[in-house]
C-alpha cells in the first residue's frame, strides 16, 4: 500500500505536503532546496521503501475452515495446531518456501454449520485467500465444494482451491467431484471396504449393529456396510440400523438398550466427537463386550475418557499408521509436536501430508496460482514422512495410501493420545494397490 | 421384548430425573423474577467441570459436596452483583443479561479447561452392576444418579411446602410487596433462591457428566430441552416441571427403544410407496429416528392446546 502511494502520490506528496518539511529543512540548512533536487531525494528515499517491501514478501494464505467454537470445537482445534505447527516445522523455521515467502495460516471458525461456511468463505474471498483447508463433516464439505465450483465458474483468474483432509463423504471424489477439490484422506467406501474384508474375517462375528448419526456420512457407512457385508458375508445378519441426529443426543444408554437386546455380536459406527465417546461410554457401561468397529474413536478425550474400559473393544480404520510408527522422521516429528503443544496429540498425519504435497505443487511450478497447484496435484506420487508412497489420482482427486486396522490400548504403544497411557496400534495393513477402488467421477475442467 | 420395556422406562426415569434438577432450580427462579434464566444449563455444565477439576487432587465424593457448592456460591454472586442491577432496567435487559452470560460461561469454560473431552470418570465404589436383568446390566452409578435425585426432589418438596424458609419463598412469588412490608429481606430471598436453583444445576452437571461426558457442548445438548419442560409444566409450577420431566425423558426412551415407523403405518393402511417417491424420506421416517425432535413436538401441541402448560396457572 505504501509502495503504491508512493510511485502515484510523490508528486502530490511534494505538492502539498513538503511546503512544510522545506520550512524546517531551510531552518536546518539555511539556504533553498531546488524542487528537481528535492523530487530526486524523495525519489530515492521511495525507492528504498519500494526495495525493502519487495525483499520482505507477501506471505503465502491459507485458511483454516472448521468448527473452533461449539460442540465440535476439539477436532477442528486440534487440526488448526497441527496444521500451524507444520508450516512453522517445515517451512516458516526454514526461511518459508517460493525463495523466502512464508506461509500465513488463517483461521475461519465455521462452526461446522453449512450457512457459517458460506459466510467464512466470503471472508476468505475479500481476504483474497485462495487455498482453504477443511475436513470437519461431509455435508460441509458439500457445501464448500458446490460454493468453490460456483465461484471459481464466474470469477476466473481469482479461484479457490479446496484441500480437504478429512470429510470422507464419497460423492465428493464420486458424482460430485470438482477440478478444485482434492481428498486427502481415504473416503468411506474405501474405509468400509477394507473394514469389512476384516469383519468378514472373523467368524465369531454372526450379527451387526450399525448405529450412526443421521447425515450424509452416517448414511453412506449404513448403506456401504449393508451392501458389502451382504455380498462378503451373506450369512451376518443386521440386526440393526439406527440413526440419530448429529450432536443432539444427551444420553446413548436407550440405544445401547437396543444394541444389547438385538443380541449384536458387534457394532459399527461412524460417529466422531462427543457423540462417538458417548456412545462408546454407554455400550462399555452396559456391560457389553463385543467390539466397536469405528472411524474417529480416538484423541481429543475420547481416548482418556475410554481409558481401560475401551481396551482391546475398540477398533479403528484410519489411513496412514498407528504405532508402531515406520520411521525416524514421523517419529521425530511427534515428538518435537509434544514438546510443543503438550497437550495436544498428531491425530491427522495427512493433515501434514496435504501440507506437504501442496507446497511441493506450488515450488514445482513456482505459483500460487489454484489452476497450477490442482495440475501439479493431479498424479503426484509423494513419499511421506512416515516413509510410505501416497498418490493423488488425477481423475477424481482421491488420495491412495496405506489403510489400517488399529486397536485401542495401552500395550506396545510409543505414543500415546491424550497422554492417558492409551494410544492406537495397528493390527491390520492393507497396501496402497488394495484400497484402489472404481470412481464415477467425470470432471469437468476449466479451459486456460 | 419386555426387557427394553423395563430397561427403557428405566432410563426413561434416570434422564427424567435429572431432567427435573435442571427443571426445578430454572422454573423456581422464574417464579420468582419473571425471568428465564437462559444461562442456567451453563452452571450444569460448570458444576460437571468443577467436579472434575476436583475429583482430580481430592476423589468423586469430594466433588460432589463442594461443587454444587461452588456453583451455587457463583449463581448468587451473579445475582447479587450482576442480575439485581440490570433488574432495575427491566425483564428484557435481564433476559439480555442471562444470554450473554451462557455466552460467557462456555468460552471460559473452554478457555480454562480446553476444548476436548474431559475423562471425567464415576467412582470405583459404584462401578459395578447394581442388578442383572434378562442379559442386560443397570449400573449401580445408574441407580446412585436416580436416588440422588429422588432425594432431592423429596428435599425440595419438603422445604417448599412444610417448612416455614418454603412458606416464606411462597410467599416471596406471589406477594414480594406484602412479605417486604412483613419485615423479610426479599432480596435476600431471592438471592437464596437463585443461589440454590443454580446448585440444583451444578449438582445434576456433576452427577451427569461421567455418564453423559463432560465436553464443552454439553449446555448447549440439555438447555433448550430444559426450557421445553419448564414450557410444557407450566411456568413457575414445580409439580409441572417435575411431571413435564418425567413424561419428556421417558418419551424419548420409549421412541428410541420403539421400531416403528411409517413403514408400519402404511403398511396398516394397506400404501405402499416405491423408493423413488419425492416424499421417500417422510416414508421411511421411523419413530427412533425423531426420538429427539418429539418434545418439541409436545411444546407446540402443548402451547396450541393448553398455552399455560400442564399445571400452569399465570395468565396474563
């Protein structure tokens, strides 16, 4: 801004203003300042500024959209600090990325309601932020992503790219898929695929409760596991499908009443925050014991609030690993993140890994531009820092990596959640070839 | 069959019952100001935390004496140095004033205890199973939550109604002028009374929250259900809160432990609709599925039927 007033405003700086300034320079000097010499000083003086603002870049915008107040504020805290703590680890600490731009993170709390978010998005728009990270609940998702399509269609040259590390809805990469979006984290049928290949396993395993909140996400598991386990294991019966409103229920024990009078030799659910750890809570206090196949069933309290009554019940399908972590690096970076944020817990690796693979898009192609990070993006094989090689598919903008099978407890755990002593450790890998899975998608690709 | 009945009209009863210690200390508070107390899920949610913090250096048993305790020491200083100022300004600006403080109160909630899940765990003396019926267990801290609150309630009935503090709250509702000019200290009264509703909640926060998990959203999930009953029992009526708690909690037990639904209704009306009906959803709708919207439902037929509640009496 500076800059600019100086190259247009110079003239009128000296015009107006400097009658004043050469009243008090003459008193210094004693003698007249010619108007070319002054033009000249002011000149040089502008060309300093000008100088030091271009060394002093523009910082690279991100923004951050995911509840940071309300019922689900743990999750989208505890993303924010992971995902501030990479950038300063990575690249702020280093000297930034670009030669020397930092990376700025920028914190839209949506509240994980899809009328915030539409909101949010407007601020990041007059912010002129063109990169935002968002993860929490599928139906914001959604909207973000219909929202990103729509605006980048009428505003070429200003679009944004939408990096989501988290929802999991798979009519994201699937009918819904958008050049603008890329999922970094495996999507349920994916998940469910794998789970279900584990539950098929089992024999013990003759009944299922499928029990999840009612939205999009909850929706898919339910039909997903229906359909999957029918064609895998025709003989396991559902003995129930139940559905509750997101974030609304005080107490599960009249669910698990249900549960337990089906006669349910396990349950599956893919309820995250306080309605997974209360459920959990209620079928453990039950005096159930039969395992609880899950999707978000760890940190942010859920782990210590479990604590041993969870041990050896829970199980969890998640992408990446669990303990025992595979290398130096992941390792190093866990710690150096507890040293930071004690209280806190890495529980999204691929927060780190969108992080990572996106600035490697933008140093491949020297740009911040959306249009250039999404090529660059589009059949990138990346190696983690956990060591393992992941890989965006350019046709529907779906991650592939490991998928793991891991079992709440407190045996053979490096690092814990929580700092409750329990933690995850994987007990089930399936490699990146395995979890490939058919998308519908047919993209639509914006013309430069 | 018979035992989700039981177990149902069981947990029906715990979440009633907690329901009315909640209930009780608002419908009182607004007998006596004229005012709904709209951060009074937040002092629940202070009395879950209270109690955790201190469950922690001196055990459970610690924390459910002193927390309620503090809880309640709170409320009445915000009644004394909050509410009995903006009170001078009217209902409206009090009203103002209650919002903005369960405003306040969840974001220091969160700013003192974080954002996460608190473990907030019940005691070991009560971790066992009080009784096993046909293959499914009550807990024994089940039991402890229910005798707790029928213990307060037979408390609260007792001092209202029998001794001569209740006599003078009685009073205090209905004539403040008259028992002013008898030589009590109204707003002394009305301090107490806002002190005790407000322990009343913090005392159900702390027997709640290691069921029901203490995290920062648990005011939001238990206010606006509480405001419906206070609603539905009639303004300022005890025994309409206490019966408006009962009929809520076991309505949503019965709901979710039902499985019927429309399916079953068209059924018996002999419909039938393909899957790719516009209306598909409304007819695969079953009854568990709305559990949690129902009383609200019962609010609106309530308000068009009986707009002063089961046993209100207030007509104005």
């Amino acid at each position: 801004m500076f800059a600019a007033y100086c190259v247009t405003g110079s003239q009128t700086i000296i015009n107006k203003r400097t009658a004043l300034l050469m009243k008090k320079i003459q008193f210094f000097i004693k003698a007249p300042i010619p108007l070319p010499k002054l033009l000249a000083i002011t000149g040089l003086f502008c060309a300093f500024i000008l100088n030091s603002v271009s060394s002093a870049q523009e910082p690279v915008r991100i923004a951050f959209m995911d509840p940071l107040s309300g019922t689900f504020a743990s999750v989208g805290n505890t993303g924010k600090t992971i995902l501030e703590f990479a950038v300063d680890y990575y690249y702020n600490s280093k000297g930034g990325i670009l030669g020397g731009r930092m990376i700025e993170i920028v914190p839209l709390d949506n509240k994980q309601s899809p009328n915030e978010t539409q909101l949010q998005f407007r601020r990041a728009i007059s912010e002129e932020i063109q990169i935002i990270f968002q993860g929490n609940s599928s139906a914001v998702a959604n909207t973000l992503n219909q929202t990103i399509s729509r605006h980048n269609r009428r505003n070429p040259g200003q679009e944004v790219l939408q990096i989501n590390y988290s929802a999991v809805d798979p009519i994201l990469t699937e009918d819904n898929c958008s050049f603008w979006h890329f999922r970094f984290d495996a999507h349920a049928n994916m998940k469910l695929n794998i789970l279900t290949d584990y539950i098929a396993a089992d024999p013990d395993i003759k009944s299922m409760y499928i029990i999840g909140q009612d939205y999009s996400f909850g929706q898919v598991v339910s039909d997903t596991t229906i359909k999957l386990l029918n064609e895998k294991r025709p003989d396991i019966e559902i003995v129930g499908n139940e559905f509750h409103p997101i974030g609304q229920v005080k107490d599960f024990t009249p669910y698990v009443t249900k549960i337990v009078s089906s006669g349910a030799d396990a349950v599956i659910t893919g309820n995250f925050g306080a309605d997974m750890v209360s459920l959990a809570r209620s079928i453990i206090d039950s005096g159930l014991d039969i395992p609880i196949y899950t999707f978000y069933a760890a940190y942010d309290g859920i782990t210590a609030t479990l604590g041993e009554s969870g041990k050896d019940k829970i199980r969890l399908i998640h992408n990446g690993v669990a303990n025992p972590l595979p290398t130096e690096a992941r390792k190093q970076f866990n710690r150096d993140f507890k040293l930071a944020h004690p209280n806190n817990d890495v529980t999204q690796p691929r927060i780190v890994n969108a992080l990572q693979m996106v600035v490697q898009a933008m140093e491949e192609t020297q740009s911040t531009d959306p249009y250039d990070i999404a090529l660059a993006l589009e059949d990138m094989r990346f190696t983690t820092i956990g060591g393992e090689e992941i890989w965006m598919r350019g046709d529907d903008h779906q991650i592939f990596q490991k998928l793991s099978i891991s079992v709440h407890t407190d045996e053979g755990v490096e690092f814990d959640a929580d700092n409750s002593g329990y933690g995850l450790v994987t007990e089930y890998q399936v490699p990146l070839e395995e979890t490939i899975v058919e998308s519908s998608c047919q993209m639509r690709r914006p013309r430069r | 069959m018979l035992e989700v009945f039981i177990f149902a009209t069981l947990n029906g009863l715990v979440t009633g019952f907690l329901l009315f210690m909640l209930a009780s200390g608002l419908t009182l508070i607004f007998s006596m100001m004229g005012v709904l107390n709209f951060a009074h899920a937040s002092f629940y949610m202070l009395g879950a935390y209270f109690a955790y913090s201190l469950s922690l250096y001196f055990g459970f048993w610690t924390g459910l004496i002193f927390a309620p305790l503090i809880v309640g020491a709170l409320g009445a200083m915000i009644e004394r140095y909050g509410l009995r100022r903006v009170h001078q300004s009217g209902h409206v600006a009090e009203l103002v004033f209650t919002f903005g403080l369960a405003f306040l109160i969840e974001e220091a909630t969160q700013f003192f205890w974080g954002r996460d899940t608190k473990n907030y765990q019940a005691p070991e003396l009560l971790d066992f199973p009080l009784f096993t019926l046909l293959g499914q267990e009550f807990s024994a801290y089940r039991g402890f939550m229910m005798a707790i609150s029928i213990g307060i309630f037979i408390g609260l009935y007792y001092v209202l109604t029998k001794s001569r503090v209740g006599i003078i709250i009685q009073a205090a509702i209905s004539h403040p002028q008259t028992v002013a000019n008898l030589g009590h200290n109204v707003p002394l009264i009305f301090m107490g009374v806002f002190g005790v509703g407000t322990a009343l909640a913090g005392l159900a926060g702390v027997i709640a929250g290691p069921v029901l998990t203490t995290f920062p959203g648990m005011a939001t999930v238990l206010g606006s259900i509480v405001f419906v009953i206070v609603v539905i029992g009639g303004l300022g009526s005890l025994a309409g809160a206490f019966i408006a708690s009962l009929l809520i909690g076991l309505l949503q037990s019965y709901a979710i432990a039902s499985d019927v639904g429309m399916p079953d209704l068209l059924n018996l009306l002999g419909v039938s609709f393909d899957r790719s009906h516009p209306l598909n959803d409304l007819w695969t709708m079953n009854l568990p599925q709305i559990a949690p919207v129902l009383p609200y439902l019962l609010l609106v037929l309530v308000l068009i039927f009986r707009p002063t509640g089961l046993l209100g009496n207030r007509e104005e």
